[in-house]
C-alpha cells in the first residue's frame, strides 16, 4: 500500500544567517527535528538564498553526492580539483565528495541574490575519487513532461551520481497531467513543488511544499496553476553501501 | 559537567582535523582525532570515549574492527558514521546520536 509524508513549505527549518537565508526540509545544522532526518537517502534539501557577492568560503566534504540547482542568479564554484565554473539558472552541477573534496561556493553577482537548492544524496559507495559536473538542461525538454536531470548511469539523460537515483524537471501548464512511474523496485520519490501547484496522490501541494511517496510503482501529478515548477527526486529508501 | 568524549577516526587529515575543530566548539564536547588506527588503543585508556565519529577514508572492515573493540571497552559507545564532511551535518549527527540539541 503506498505510504506518503507531507512537508508544508512553512514547516521547514528556518535560518537566517543575513546574507544567507535558508530552508530546511530536513535537520541540518541548528534545525533539528528527530521526525525529519531523511528520506531514504535523501538527506538534504536546502532551499537557500545568498546575498550579492556573499558566499561559503572554502570548505570540506567526504563521502556525499551533492547537488545544486540554480532557481535565479549565478553561483560560482572552486574546488580543490582545480575546477573553477559559474553554474546558471538552468544548470545542474553534481559532485561525488567521496574521500575529500574542498570546494567554495559564491554569488557571481555582486549585488543581486542567488537563490538555489543544495541536496545532498547518500552515496551507494564510500571513499569514491571525488568527481565534478555540471550541464545546462534544454528548457524546452521541460515544458509538460519530465525531464530527467540525474541518474546513476554516466550514459544516461542528465549527470549521474553514485547512489540508484533519479531526478526529474518538469515546468506544466495548468491542468496538464503526467504519469511517472517508479525506476527502480524499493525505491521512493520526494516531490518538491519550486512554483505554482500539484495535485500528487490525493494531495494538493502548493510553492516549496514537499510529499514523500514510496511503497508504490507509479503515482501521476497534475499542475494546478500555469507555470507550475516541479522537482522528482527518486532514490532508495534503504540506504546501503561499500 | 562532565564531558562526552568524542574520538573522530579516519584517513583524510585535514578532514579530521576540522571535524575535531568543529566538535570542540560545542562546550559539552570534547574531541580527539586521529588517522592513525594504532592510536586509537592509548586515546581510548586515556578517557573513556563515549562517541565514535567515523569519518571518511576507512574500509567497512576497518569501521566495523574500530567500533567493535572500542564498544568492547564501552558498552554504551554511540557509533555515528560520519558523512558529508562539513558542519551542517556534523551537528545533526551529534544531535541524533546524543538525543540532546548542542548549540
């Protein structure tokens, strides 16, 4: 029988550090709710806002695939593989932290707002040789379907990541519908709504609002609003690795 | 008060290094590291350790033969296996893992 978790988008963890503003979905640094560690081997999901030419200075990760997704502004990238890149609205930019990776993150703008999700994705695989990403995604590939942003496959549609993963854009017009079935058996999806509204197994999801789904094959969405904005996060409910 | 004394194992020493750093921040912490496996018996005859962070680097062997001796030595050993590195995290680990919010 499918089983679902509703997040309301104001039932977030909340911090505001001035020239950063971030939400929470699930516990991370001063926001902890015991309800809210993961889903599956989602772990995190930052929906954060960094003040013009604010930034993270340089700083470690190990053993996480992290994702970003610029939602408006540009954000800018340095690690110590000796990547240097500016990600865009409408990029994806991946890393497999896996031994160790430094990394600093800033706005490129020096005044303007960069406003992005942060997601972090157990690994299926520890102490990988840190790896770096990134693509821009054709818009028009979202426009009523589901584009898929990420997989494990290095083949595949999107980046890839080492966990049984996969992520889905999808930008709707109202009333339009689409069907996503499930990729892998035991897996669940996490539905994160970036603009507008959905309607997703009896639930009807406004702006940043979430709904975990697992113990299904397949679920279909319907946009409630023109210009609705949806994020598919699939991955596996049990976390394992090597 | 007394404090939870928290080892942080693993391979990368910056890494260590830092988690060590960030731990101590919290008064109610105190934290050693070390990358060194061998170091781990005198660090842990020298306080009892109530918190082992594994952090990255460390074959599954190694963490299971760590967490093993060490719970020997402490029963009630709480064992968090340490991802993503940084601090974000870090304290939503310790949180779980010692049922109380630090910070």
């Amino acid at each position: 029988m499918a089983q679902s978790i509703f997040h309301q988008a104001d039932s977030r963890g909340q911090a505001n550090h001035g020239w950063l503003v971030s939400s929470h979905t699930f516990s991370f640094a001063n926001y902890y709710n015991p309800e809210r560690i993961h889903f599956g081997a989602l772990r995190v999901l930052n929906d954060d806002m960094v003040k013009g030419g604010m930034g993270f200075g340089q700083h470690p990760h190990d053993n996480m695939e992290i994702i970003s997704i610029p939602l408006e502004g540009d954000l800018e990238h340095k690690d110590s593989m000796g990547n240097v890149a500016v990600i865009r609205e409408g990029d994806i930019q991946v890393m497999s932290a896996g031994t160790g990776i430094y990394h600093s993150e800033y706005n490129h703008h020096p005044e303007e707002a960069v406003k992005f999700l942060q997601i972090w994705v157990f690994p299926n695989k520890k102490n990988v040789s840190p790896r770096y990403d990134q693509i821009t995604l054709q818009k028009n590939d979202s426009h009523n379907q589901l584009q898929q942003i990420l997989s494990p496959n290095p083949e595949d549609e999107g980046v890839w990541i080492h966990q049984d993963a996969w992520f889905h854009l999808g930008n709707f017009d109202e009333g339009k519908t689409n069907h996503y079935a499930i990729k892998k058996s035991g897996n669940g999806v996490y539905a994160f709504v970036l603009e507008g509204g959905f309607q997703i197994n009896g639930y009807d999801l406004g702006r940043r609002d979430g709904l975990g789904i697992w113990d299904i094959d397949s679920f279909d969405l319907k946009a409630t609003s023109n210009n609705s904005r949806i994020l598919l996060m699939e991955v596996p409910m049990h976390i394992s690795h090597n | 008060m007394k404090k939870i004394h928290v080892l942080v194992v693993g391979k990368n020493e910056a890494i260590v290094e830092l988690l060590t750093r960030l731990v101590n921040k919290y008064p109610e912490l105190m934290a050693q590291g070390t990358c060194l496996l061998e170091e781990i018996p005198s660090l842990c005859h020298s306080n009892t350790i109530d918190v082992l962070l594994l952090s990255s680097g460390l074959s599954l062997d190694q963490e299971n033969q760590i967490s093993n001796t060490m719970t020997q030595l402490n029963p009630n050993l709480k064992t968090i296996e340490h991802f993503g590195g940084g601090s974000g995290l870090l304290l939503s680990e310790l949180n779980q893992a010692l049922g109380i919010p630090l910070g």
